[in-house]
C-alpha cells in the first residue's frame, strides 16, 4: 500500500475497479490489497475496492501445530457450489474442480460478501477463500504463473474476456 500511495495509484486503482471498461486480475498479494483493511505486519487499509480482511494463517486454524507457515506449494482449489454455474464464464473456465494449483502465503482473505467467493482451498483442515470474482475483477490467492498448463488457461481466459469486452 505504502508503493501504491507513493506512486499515486491507489485512485487509479478504485476508478478502474469501478469502470466496465476495465479488467483487474489480482494475484496473492494483488488479491489481498484489495481489501478494506489487512493485520500483515500490522494493521493496514487495504484499497477497499472489496469489503473485507486480510488474516494471518494461524497454526490454530489447522489440524496440526506443526503446520507450516507460510503455505508454500500444491493445494487443490474446489468450486464453491454457488458458482457453478457461473464458474464457465469466468477466468476458471475449463479448470476441473479440485485442480492443483501453486500457492505461496502466510495470509488468506476474508470478504464480507461470501458470495464473491469462486474457489476455496482446504490447507491442513483450514479452508480458505482461494479466488473470488466480482464484476470486472478476479483475483486469487494461489499462483497461476507457476500453476503450469492450468495457470495458462486462466491467463487465456481473463484474456479472451477483456478481448470480448472490447469488440
């Protein structure tokens, strides 16, 4: 947030997420910023483009007390059955449920509104929100770059809904 005021982007930022000319895709930390406030080193306002809290994993939400943290490697993300339907027309077109996915994080998101949540991840019995889509924006906590072949395909699919949009 410090380099967003810095650099002046943070009205940038909300003005896009407000345009339906625009496309933001949030990843890991991309994801976190957009939320109204954040407790990583601290206590932060995040953009407030989506209401909501970034939290610390904590040892205590999992099974065991040796779990570690951060998350770092393969984890499956599920389709929250409420989306279903819409999950084709998202950037998780053609994923299949419970594809692997690379994540790398010690802090997970918490939306007010659970019906913007696309995708959740069971880490060590503590499941999380793994990607949500509103409006113009998608964001994951989960790495498509380093998802392979699946992560391409969700970069192929924002790509091909920004490319619709402007036709």
């Amino acid at each position: 947030m410090e380099n967003l005021v810095k650099y002046n982007l943070v009205d940038t930022l909300r003005e896009k997420s407000l345009s339906s000319n625009s496309h933001i895709l949030g990843i890991c930390l991309g994801m976190q910023l957009l939320m109204s406030e954040g407790e990583e080193f601290g206590n932060h306002k995040g953009l407030d483009i989506i209401k909501g809290k970034v939290k610390k994993i904590s040892t205590k939400n999992c099974i065991s007390d040796k779990v570690k943290i951060p998350n770092i490697g393969w984890n499956r993300i599920s389709i929250k059955k409420q989306c279903s339907s819409e999950w084709s027309q998202s950037p998780l077109n053609n994923i299949q449920n419970n594809e692997y996915m690379y994540f790398v994080h010690s802090n997970f998101i918490e939306p007010e509104d659970s019906k913007i949540i696309y995708s959740t991840t069971n880490y060590d019995g503590f499941n999380f929100c793994s990607s949500i889509s509103l409006k113009n924006i998608f964001a994951c906590q989960y790495h498509p770059e380093k998802s392979g072949k699946i992560g391409l395909e969700i970069f192929r699919n924002f790509y091909s809904a920004i490319k619709i949009d402007k036709s």
